[in-house]
C-alpha cells in the first residue's frame, strides 16, 4: 500500500493532441446506441461491422472467433466463425438460484461450449453465442432481473465485493454498497433497453440525455472498483482503479478508507506502460461514498488520456498530475475532505473452501471450480466431473443464494443446517466438493486465453491444469507437499488473470513462451519482478524447481515462497517507482 504522494511541477491536466479513434466512435454513437440494431438483421455476416465491433462491448459483449478453426476457415474461403462473449453485471457476485437455473438452460440450449465461466470480475460469462441469438440472450437474462449493461467498455466494470458469508452483518453492509456504487456509475442512456429489449426509443434533447457522470464521450478507458473486508484481500485491491477498504466498529461499518490508481495491464517492451498499486486517500464517512465514488470518476473523466490509449487508466493519470493534485480535485468535487487513513492490514487473499457456519446459524459451502469452468464431462474431456449437473441440481433445491468469488470460486450461502447434507452430497456426487484437491491448485488461476480471447499470446485456461500437476509433484519432491504458491497464468499482458500480484505469474509472450515474474506477497500490496524472459514450459518447471528447493531448504519459520524470492536476492526488493518498472 502506498501512501507516499507525488507532487508533479506545473503538471499536465489535459493531454493535448489528436484523440484516438474511440473518442470519436463515442462521441457519434449517439449515447452508445450506434446502427446496433440494425447490424442485428444482417446475416451476410456473422459479426459486427464498424464501430459497432467496438460499441457491443459497453453492452457487455466482446466479439470473438474460435481461433483454433481460424485457419481452417480461412483455407475454405469463411470468415471466422464470428460470435459473442458476455459478461454479466452482478454487484459482489450474488446471484440466486432461479437465475442461475436460467443461465444454465441458456448455456445448454444457446452457447458453443455449453459451459458457465466465472470470472475473476465476479461475474459469469456465456462464450460461443452466434448472432441470431444474441437478442434471446439479453432478454433472457432481463427475465430472471439480470442485465450486462457496463461490463465492458469505457466505463464502470462489474462492482466487486468481497464473499465473506461468516460475517454476515458487515458483509451485507459492504455488498449493499457494491449494489449503490454499482448503479450510481452506470451510463443513463437507455441504449441497452432499446436495443435488447425492444423498448421504445423516447426522443429528448441533448441536455436531457447526457451523462451526467461519465459524460457523453464516457471515460477514456475502462474504470473498475471494488469493495473490499479486510483482512482478506479476496479482490486484489490494487488490480483496480477505486477501492473501497470497509472500516468497522463493533461490527458494524462506520466508513472506507479509499484506494485510487490500481492497475495491472502493460503492453510487452513499451516502458510507457507498469502494473501499479493504488495509493490510500485516506478515510471518509460511509454516507459520502457515492460522493467520492462520483468524483474520482469525473476527474478521470475530465482528466484521463484520450490522445493515448496505452496511457489512458486512472494509474497514468496520478502518475502525470500528481497524487495530490488528483486527490485535492477529487475533495473539491465531492465537497468532502479524506480523513487520515484508519488502521487495517491484508494478511491473505484467495477463498476458505469447505463449510463455514455464519453469524446467522446459516451455513455456507466454499467450492473450489478450476479455472471457474462449469461444465460437464459428456460436453469435453473433464476428468468425468458433472459441475454444471450438480450446480443445477443444487439450484433447484436451494433456498438462499449463491455467490461467485472473484478468484473463479462459489459459495452456496444461507444453508439451513436440515439442508447441508443433501447439498453436500449433491456437490460430492458431481465432482463440486472434493477433499483431495492441494492447496496450489487452490492457489492457481488463470486467463481465459486460447481459443476465444483475440488477445492472446500464449495457453493459460488449458495450460493451468498440467502446470499445476507438475508443480504439485515439485513441491513434494522438495518437502513442501502442503505449502502452495500463488501462481497466475495469462496469455497476454493485459492483466485479466492477475499474474502480476502473483508470487509467480507467468506472462505470455509466444506460443508457449511466457515471462515469469517473481516476488509478490500475501496480501497483494506488491508487484512482482521480472525474472526469466520468453521461458518454455519446459523452462518454467525446471525454474520453479529450483527455486522450490531453495525455499525448502533455506527459508525462515512460515516464510512464504514470495518474500523468501526478496529476502534471498533471487529478485530485487519493491519498486519504489513504477514508471521503473522493467520490462521483457
């Protein structure tokens, strides 16, 4: 956690020069609107044309291709075989069973892969929906109370909240405040409700249309936020752009203290880009958190590269006025002055698996889903697990909710205890609930890589699964059988798995090739170092044994695998600048 503010000389409010062409896709979009719709009744395609391509993601959607057909299609004179992914909006990942029940009958009935995705944006996604059913599936979703307005694009992600079923009272509090965040930050145009759920378009002027917070060109680049309990840092605070660290009394939430500027994507060789921890405001009131929220906001709005779009995030913008410049407009707006931060500490991250009994006497079920895939077996080789079966069984028998983790987990919260067993036995019988499974898979994430992210470089969702098989064999060749690593796996260097508040994250640079960086800690306040450049898998294990055996061998009582990498020299200490950052 950082609380050493820059001051930057005459600093640079506004980058001036050209715009980058998003700006101007925004600005003509009429309020995101775009020729969507009509784009729809186009079936000489099975994508999106234009600006359109770009526009579909404010409503929650990427467009994809599945690349391992890409050449094959291509041989044959086809297009890619164009189709969607969407997230999902959930505020603090609490979804109940009735819902869940009908994203899973869209899953089977309408999706290519058949499978439900957690994400670590605590969210679900749907991958492989083909234009024809896109509509079907936003009205579906509208059915049950669900949307994905937001969840991708230059604005407000997917609020995220820390799953912490066992205080039950604070944590309420806390998602409820996800829930206000979460819709405070949402754009106001009713863009997505005319497209996808054929409401009728009501003419106003522009005066009455325009956004008030994200403004009618939006933000200049994607803005997350999260509301976090500690002592666990579940959410990993400094992966995102505004963090809300609940403070409580008695149990009860008195306020937050406010993390900005968190960032983890860079783009391979270009030293203009770092990951980058956020820096603690200070303490405010829980009755001026939308207020803060809101400004910290508009300022990024106003302030935030729109020439650049590498340099767009929060991170870059207090690194080029100045924390406390950017803290001082933040007060200004929200007429509220920061308090001096309140005490708290990180001491871990990452899910409590098994059953945990709540405040409340409810109990609540942790599952540990690899890679957060739910699907099953007779759908792709899984290892003859049944996830989506048994998930859909629970459903339909479960009488509180469920809430998705945002490191790919889920809890089956609000269990009365006549209904553990039966619960349990469902998740037991379909491969949900298995003791058997080591503290480094639980330890491990990854991307989703190949073959639906167009981004990627390198396997991460399919490569995770073997890595972490041989590293288990590592850690018991080395003594370490019950100790785990927390390892992260992305197939590009755009931060979706969060490799780079891993102890070992693993970047991908090629065909598998990745760069491996060393060094994080527990709590997820520091960013790791780069250790090995354009390493084979090969290399990434014999590296990792040797680095295993020398944990093993040297390290101090409970001294973990990140910091035992610091202390022994095997990578340097934190950085103290992060435009320092070195990059392969």
């Amino acid at each position: 956690m950082s609380n050493n503010f820059t001051k930057v000389e005459n600093p640079v409010l506004v980058v001036e020069g050209k715009q980058a062409d998003n700006e101007r896709l925004k600005a003509e979009s009429d309020y995101l609107r775009g020729t969507i719709k009509e784009d729809l009744q186009d079936r000489m395609t099975g994508g999106f044309t234009s600006d359109n391509f770009q526009l579909i993601r404010t409503h929650g959607m990427y467009q994809q291709d599945d690349r391992d057909i890409r050449a094959e299609r291509q041989k044959q004179k086809l297009e890619p075989l164009h189709n969607v992914m969407l997230r999902a909006r959930l505020p603090g990942g609490i979804i109940n069973p009735t819902q869940w029940l009908a994203i899973d009958k869209f899953a089977d009935d309408y999706t290519s892969y058949g499978s439900i995705r957690l994400t670590t944006r605590q969210t679900f996604q749907f991958h492989g929906v083909l234009k024809p059913n896109i509509k079907l599936m936003h009205q579906t979703l509208n059915s049950v109370g669900l949307d994905s307005i937001a969840t991708a694009g230059d604005v407000n992600r997917n609020v995220l909240c820390t799953s912490n079923p066992v205080e039950s009272t604070l944590h309420q509090e806390a998602y409820e405040w996800a829930t206000k965040l979460s819709e405070h930050l949402l754009p106001k145009t009713r863009a997505y409700a005319e497209i996808w759920l054929d409401e009728e378009k009501v003419e106003t002027t522009e005066a009455d249309e325009i956004e008030p917070i994200l403004g009618s060109n939006y933000l200049p680049r994607k803005f997350k936020t999260t509301v976090v309990i500690p002592p666990n840092n579940d959410i990993d605070v400094h992966a995102n752009d505004l963090n809300f660290v609940a403070i409580s009394e008695g149990g009860k939430l008195i306020g937050f203290n406010v993390l900005v500027g968190g960032g983890l994507a860079m783009t391979h060789g270009d030293k203009g880009t770092y990951p980058r921890c956020a820096d603690d405001f200070g303490f405010i009131a829980k009755e001026d958190t939308l207020a803060i929220a809101a400004a910290v906001v508009t300022v990024q709005r106003d302030w935030g590269n729109r020439v650049n779009r590498k340099n767009a995030k929060t991170k870059y913008t207090l690194d080029r006025v100045g924390v406390d410049t950017f803290k001082a407009e933040v007060e200004k707006r929200a007429g509220v002055e920061f308090s001096e931060s309140r005490s708290y500490e990180f001491t871990h991250r990452g899910d409590s698996f098994g059953w945990v009994e709540g405040i409340d006497g409810k109990h609540h079920l942790t599952l540990f889903i690899e890679n957060g895939r739910i699907l099953d077996s007779e759908r792709a080789d899984f290892d003859g697990k049944t996830l989506k079966t048994g998930m859909r069984e629970i459903a339909k028998i479960h009488q509180g909710d469920f809430r998705l983790t945002a490191n790919q987990n889920l809890i089956v919260a609000g269990v009365a205890e006549a209904d553990k067993a039966v619960i349990e036995q469902l998740a037991r019988d379909n491969g949900l609930l298995n003791d058997g499974v080591s503290n480094q898979r639980k330890a491990s994430m990854a991307c989703v890589a190949f073959p639906t992210c167009p981004l990627a470089m390198a396997e991460a969702e399919r490569y995770l699964p073997t890595l972490v098989d041989d590293v288990e064999a590592i850690l018991e060749k080395n003594n370490l059988k019950d100790e785990s690593i927390i390892l992260r796996v992305t197939g590009c260097p755009n931060g979706c798995g969060r490799a780079m508040l891993a102890e070992i994250g693993l970047v991908g640079k090629g065909p598998g090739k990745y760069n491996m960086y060393l060094g994080s800690d527990l709590a997820g306040s520091r960013v790791p170092k780069l250790y090995k450049e354009n390493v084979d898998e090969a290399g990434v294990l014999s590296e990792i044994d040797a680095l295993s055996a020398r944990w093993s061998a040297e390290r101090n009582d409970n001294e973990a695998f990140g910091d035992f990498v610091i202390r022994a020299g095997i990578v340097e200490q934190v950085i103290v600048s992060f435009k320092d950052f070195h990059h392969a």
